[in-house]
C-alpha cells in the first residue's frame, strides 16, 4: 500500500535535514536548491528550533544572494521571534526584488497588526488586494479583523460581507458578521442581514442560528427559539443550536425542557465545562439539588477553574444545610476570581446566616472597595444591622451607600424605612421625598420592608401627591 502524499513529503523533509545535519558536521562543502533549504528551515521552525534556521538561512543567502523567498521565509522567523523592526526592514529590502508580491504585503500587514499599527495594517492588506486574483475573501476577512482590532465594527462589517461575496459557503464569516453586529449595537440590522441571506440561502443552517443568537440577544425569545429549530431540522447534528436554544429555554423559564436540550446537543458536542455549569443552574432552579451538584462538578472536572462552578456548588450546599462545607466552596471561587463582587456578597450573605457577623462585613467592605455601585451591597449590609435591631448603624451605611449612588431610588426607600422605624419623621419625610422624585414605581419597596409605613399618615400623604393624575 503506498503513502500518502503528505506523509511522503514529510519523510522527504526528514532525509534532506539528516544530509543537510551529516554535511555539516562532517564539514562538508553541499549545495541545496531554494525549495530544499525552504523545507529544511519550516523543520526547524515547526519546532521551534529557531537558531537552527537561522544558521540555515545564513548559508542559504550565501548560495542564493538574490532570493526573494528566502527574505519572505527570514522575514517570518524574525516575525515568529519577536524581531518586528527587522523584520520590516528586511520586507522593504525584498520588496525591491517583487514589488507586487501578494506575500510580501501580507507578511507586512501581520507585523503592523501585532505592533497594534492597525491603520498601516490595513493599508497593506488593502494593496495585497489591489494585485491579487486568488484566495481574495481571505483577504477580506484579513482586513475586517483589522477594523475589529480598531474598534471599526462597521467598517469590518463591509469587508466581511465582501469575504461573504467570494464565498458564500464559508460559515466562519456568517458567524463573525454576527459578532460584528453585536459589537457595534445593531442587532436589528443583523436581523435584516440573516433574514435577506435566509430568503437567498433557506438552507443555511448558520444563517438560522445566527439569526436566532440576534433574536436572544434582543431577547426576542419565542423567535429565537423558532430559528434554532430551522438550525436543528437542516442539521441535525448541530450542537451549538441546541445548546443555544437550552439557554434561550433557560431565559424562559422552562428548566425542565432546557436540561432535555442542552442533553440533546451533548450528543453532538464535546462535553464542555460551560453546558455542565448551565445544566446544574437548572437543576438548582428546579430544586434537584443532588442533580445541581452532579453537574457543577462535571463542570469543575472538565475545568477546574471555572470559579461559577465551585460557586454554585457552595451556593446548593449552604441551602441543603451544609453550611460550612459549603463555605469552602464559595471560598475556592473567591480564589479563581478575587474581584468579583457577586462572590464576595455571597460569602457576606453565607457568614452572615452562620451568625459570623466580622466575617460578613470584612466580605461587604471589600465589596464596598471594588463596587460601590452595586446596590444590593449596600440594601443587604444596612439589613444586618436592622435585623439586628440596630438602625443607627444600618442608617450609616445606607447614608454612605447614597455619597456613591446618589440616582438610586432603592437606597432612599430604604434609608426611609430605617429613619422610620426610630421615629425620625423629618429625615424619613426627606428620603422618602427624594425617592419618590427619583423612581414612584418603586415606592411598594417601603412597605414590603417595613410594613408599619402603611399605616403612618404622612408617608401615605406623600405617596398619594406623587400618584399620577
């Protein structure tokens, strides 16, 4: 049986870089055409044997000295080294040998993209266009990386849907137009875009799917659903539509058919830490708390730094009662993510129920330092307090909590309620006041927390003269 043709170049690769070794340490004198010292340097380059190549190239260039390939080929290990600027000036000395080499514009265009100089970029990348006949929507989608790395999403959407022109049938471009769309803000227009491609292409299983990922993310839910279906019917096997479609379920509500959904497109993927984490999510909605735990640590099994994941193991065992084992879960995830202000509140909020009240407010001052604008931070600190029948502090609290959100209505409700419940009428007047002016809707806030201020005649009075007409 004879070999494959890859497998034949290879071993043709391997004898000429054993000659080319034996020539060398035998000090021989050898002589190897363009093509073979080209092979014998991508050998060394493919495994990172980069002063071997070099010391190839320098033999090379003293047997061909006018080789336009080998400044390409020395271009790109410079490149590959981190040696930019030599490797631009060496582009410019080959550029005197072919002037109109797609390559050399290409390989040019890459060096200003790592130097983050995406405008030089992009104007190489745009004269490889001028002079080239082959392979073009690859250049498109070159440049309309380049747009996305300048922060240009509308300009890379032009170009994407120029990649999309040469090639209607590349399913990487149809995604990335879907990307782009996001970025820039204009879901709508990404709508527009996948709804005419439909009409075109009614059996392009990645214009449904992305058509239905625009609908979830206007959370137009029953139409994205519908989408991912059509995704499912064209291709059965299409994991990710159902594993979007689970979490589009999941949005709904509808736990129950979401864990059957998200099963369904781990028959076609592989297994994946972030579906085991939405599966447990699941389960703990639904009460299946033996079913969340499984999950959450199928999800750290697969990544054992997924910190959501050991967070909701924390989460399921402190409400299965087992507190402090529980709390060294939460604990792991503080590691993983020591700046995330949801973990830290969920330590305050598990300390707090043990009764390890210095533990609780060690974890709401640190959130305090990394996010004083989360609201709950400051509803749920001030509520330790009160719950200990301590307004005083729980008013200080709430008082620093509205020098950093002044806007937030949910903080003057609350302020109110605590002013309230030690008789200061005229600061509970005020806030109430402020809160009322800031957001009326929210004003049942007052009385689900403190249900005396619906039978206090001045706060109805008040509440009754901000009621729309």
């Amino acid at each position: 049986m004879s070999e494959e043709p890859e497998s034949s170049y290879e071993n043709q690769v391997a004898d000429l870089v054993k000659r080319y070794e034996q020539m060398l340490r035998g000090n021989e004198q050898f002589f190897f055409d363009v093509d073979d010292y080209q092979d014998i340097v991508s050998h060394y380059m493919n495994n990172e044997k980069h002063l071997k190549a070099i010391k190839v190239l320098d033999i090379a260039k003293a047997q061909h000295p006018y080789s336009f390939d080998l400044l390409l080929q020395e271009s790109e290990l410079l490149i590959m080294t981190g040696n930019h600027k030599k490797a631009l000036a060496l582009l410019e000395k080959a550029e005197t040998f072919e002037p109109c080499n797609t390559d050399l514009f290409l390989m040019r265009a890459s060096v200003y993209s790592q130097l983050g100089s995406f405008e030089k970029a992009i104007n190489n990348l745009k004269q490889a266009i001028d002079i080239t006949v082959e392979d073009v929507d690859d250049i498109y989608m070159n440049l309309a990386f380049e747009y996305e790395n300048a922060g240009k999403m509308d300009e890379a959407i032009v170009y994407l849907k120029l990649a999309l022109q040469e090639n209607p049938k590349n399913h990487d471009t149809l995604y990335e137009i879907a990307y782009c769309y996001d970025q820039a803000g204009k879901l709508n227009e990404s709508v527009k875009f996948y709804k005419e491609f439909i009409d075109n292409d009614p059996y392009s299983h990645s214009a449904w799917y992305n058509l239905g990922y625009a609908y979830s993310r206007m959370e137009k839910f029953d139409k994205a659903l519908e989408a991912y279906d059509f995704a499912t019917i064209i291709k059965e096997d299409f994991g990710s539509a159902y594993i979007n479609k689970a979490n589009t379920l999941a949005q709904l509500g509808d736990y129950t058919k979401a864990i059957d959904t998200y099963n369904e497109g781990l028959k076609y993927e592989t297994p994946d830490a972030n579906v085991y984490y939405y599966l447990g999510e699941c389960y703990e909605k639904l009460e299946s708390f033996d079913m969340a735990l499984s999950n959450y640590n199928k999800a750290i099994k697969t990544d054992p730094f997924m910190a959501d994941a050991w967070l909701g193991i924390g989460i399921v065992m402190d409400t299965k009662g087992m507190t402090p084992e529980g709390l060294h879960f939460v604990k792991k995830a503080i590691e993983l993510q020591k700046d995330n202000p949801d973990y830290w509140l969920v330590l305050a909020d598990i300390c707090r129920k043990s009764g390890a009240i210095e533990d609780a407010k060690e974890a709401y001052e640190k959130v305090i330092s990394i996010a004083p604008e989360n609201i709950d931070l400051w509803l749920d600190y001030s509520d330790m307090y009160f719950a200990q029948n301590l307004p005083e502090e729980a008013i200080d609290i709430i008082s620093e909590g509205i020098k950093h959100n002044p806007d937030k209505a949910e903080l003057y409700y609350r302020a109110a309620a605590c002013f309230l419940s030690i008789g200061y009428d005229t600061d509970t007047y005020e806030n109430l006041n402020q809160a009322l002016d800031l957001d009326f809707e929210k004003h049942s806030q007052l009385f689900e927390y403190f249900p005396i201020a619906k039978s206090t005649i001045f706060v109805l009075d008040l509440i009754d003269a901000y009621k729309p007409a």
